[in-house]
C-alpha cells in the first residue's frame, strides 16, 4: 500500500465475494474431452467453501463456490494431479485419470490442521542475519507459517481473477504537541483490487503524481500478499513470538524483520493468526530508518485488522496509520502538529466482472 506522507493512504483491503457454483456447469462434455466436477470436504456432509482447487498444467488454481464444489470443463484425456489448498487444513494432492467423452466425480477430503504449538521454540526478537522462511527443519513453525502464506495466495488470486473496485472511508486527524485535535478531515477513496504493490528490499519509498500535477513523495507499507511473495520472504527474518493475547483473545504471533545490513527503510512487525483457524486476524508494521524514508518522520506504524467476512476467508477491514514527526510543524500558522493520524475502513465493493451466483457481501 502507498502511505503519502503526509497525505493519502492507498491500502489494498482483501475482499471475498461469492465464487462460481461449479455445480451449474451442465454442459456435456465436448467431443475427445471430458468433465471434472467434485467436492471439496472435510467430512461427510461437511463442505469447505472456498477452497482453492487446480489441474496443472492446464487448468491452473480457481475457487471452489460455497459448498466447496467445483468443475473443470474441456478437459484432455490424461493422468492428471489435482491439488486442493484451504488455510486450516492440510493441503492435498491427488491423481485422477481423465477418459474422454466422460464425465469424471471426485470428492476430496482434507485433513484439519494441527500444530504442535508448543514443539516450537519461542524466540525473543532478535535482530536478523540470515533471512528466509522457516524450512524444514523446523516443521511446526514452518507449518503454521504456510497457514499465513496460504492466506495471501487466495486473495492475490482473488483479486486478479474477480477484479473489483473497493471503497475505503477515510479519516486524516492532525494532533498537536498536547495531542489535541488541530485539524481532522475525512473522504472516501476508491482503489482497484489488481493495482497489487510489489516489494523491493529497501525500496520503500516512491515519487507520486498528484491530480494537479505536484508530486509527493510515499512510503508503500506491505499488504497481505507480500507474505506471500518470494522476494519478501527472501529478505525477512521470521520468528515465532509464541500465544500471546490480543484484544482479549489469544492468538499466535509471528515477528518479522529485515537484515540488520539493510540501512534502506524497510518494515518489520508482528502477524497474528487464530490459534485454532489459523486465519490472520491482526497485523502490525513499522518502518525501519524511517528518517531516510521522509524527511522530518521520526517513526510510522499501521495496525491493519482483519475478520472472517466468508467462512475460511478473512478481509482486511480497518487500517489505523501514525506519522510522528523528528519535529512539530505549524498548521495554517497557528498550532504546532506533533504527529498525523489516519483510520481507513472498508466502506464498499463494486465488481468490475459479474460473479456467478450474485453474492455480494457487505464489507
């Protein structure tokens, strides 16, 4: 996401909306193809909803609807690896033979997760000298942290495959050295769910054009596909900071920060998952060197909270920013601004593609 310093921030909400019901698709198979259609469960009469399905090489990842069904058309004949993925249970591989001119019904079952928690070392933060995802060699960490990844697949491929454009409700507040109210302004911006930021090790820091042709410099704070991303995990240390409690409820929390040789800014913070869903529920970011970042900034930090608006999808609902400055400044030359405050919330959806099934849940 893009935070203008000190204005607009751009945050990419993650958003599910309702997917196709492959139980619709009716058609015979065409002529030398063939149809597979399933279920996606983790018991009889217990569907997973919106699980992630693929064929490959042919038929690449794609939801399954709310009943956990799904359907894959026009398919050669072949020996194929279907892979099913869902965050909570463990991901599953399986080989099914296509015969042409027929029609194929699989059911899949997944096997509910569970983690160890306390076979894993709880590591105090530390700083970080060789980055990387948690491998092998430690399973159970490296388990629950694929929960988090799991998590950041399914909305980067929400939200190329269902394009949308989301609204974020806006509040821009202005403290002053006694942390008085010196100015608050709020707006509504509309972003687009494909406008995915890509993270660079140290490169936080971009030049933006405004509306009237000035140009603003902006800090791009990660979003949930960064977690996700190679190049992210490559240049992050991952720690697991143990059960700790979070709002009055407890969760499972990762910290994660970038090589202490990194002097460029960067970000560091803490994820917390659900300790029996294993969905993210909270986020928090600083920016390392924020100093070099923007002139003047003496720190910056977001907390982005999530909540399950399907079952077994989460959406980034709410982005809480500050902004203190090395400094005060003056404000229209009257109050001395110690620090900037912004509170993002999702406020709508609006589907650029029309989704099967017509669900539109609210933000």
């Amino acid at each position: 996401m893009k935070r203008a310093l000190p204005g607009a921030a751009a945050v990419l909400a993650l958003l599910v909306l309702g997917l196709p019901r492959a139980a619709a698709a009716q058609e015979p198979a065409a002529r030398g193809y063939a149809i597979v259609r399933g279920v996606v469960q983790a018991a009889p009469d217990e569907p997973v909803p919106y699980a992630v399905v693929a064929l490959p090489p042919r038929f690449p990842q794609r939801f399954t609807d709310g009943t956990g069904a799904f359907v894959f058309t026009r398919v050669p004949p072949g020996t194929y690896h279907l892979l099913a993925r869902q965050v909570g249970f463990k991901p599953l591989d399986t080989t099914v033979v296509v015969v042409a001119n027929q029609s194929l019904a699989v059911t899949v079952t997944l096997e509910r997760l569970t983690v160890q928690l306390e076979e894993i070392a709880v590591v105090a933060t530390r700083g970080c000298v060789d980055p990387g995802p948690p491998d092998a060699s430690e399973p159970e960490l490296a388990s629950l942290f694929e929960q988090l990844a799991q998590s950041a697949r399914q909305y980067k491929l929400l939200a190329t495959t269902y394009q949308f454009r989301y609204r974020m409700a806006r509040t821009f507040t202005d403290l002053d050295e006694v942390g008085n109210v010196a100015f608050r302004q709020t707006d509504t911006m509309e972003y687009v769910s494909s406008a995915l930021a890509h993270y660079r090790p140290g490169e936080m820091v971009t030049i933006t054009r405004l509306p009237n042709g000035s140009e603003t410099r902006a800090v791009i704070l990660p979003t949930l596909t960064d977690l996700a991303d190679s190049v992210f995990q490559a240049h992050h240390c991952f720690s697991y900071v143990g059960r700790v409690e979070q709002g009055g409820a407890e969760v499972v929390r990762f910290h994660f920060r970038p090589p202490d040789t990194l002097q460029a800014p960067d970000m560091a913070g803490d994820v917390d998952l659900d300790p029996r869903s294993y969905q993210i529920r909270r986020a928090s970011v600083t920016i390392t060197n924020p100093e070099k970042a923007q002139a003047g900034m003496r720190a910056a930090s977001s907390t982005i909270t999530f909540a399950e608006l399907l079952p077994n999808v989460v959406v980034q609902k709410r982005v809480e920013s500050v902004q203190v400055l090395a400094a005060p400044v003056l404000h229209l030359g009257a109050k001395r601004i110690d620090r900037y405050l912004e509170d993002q919330q999702l406020a709508g959806v609006r589907f650029l593609h029309p989704l099967p099934g017509g669900q539109q849940p609210s933000p």
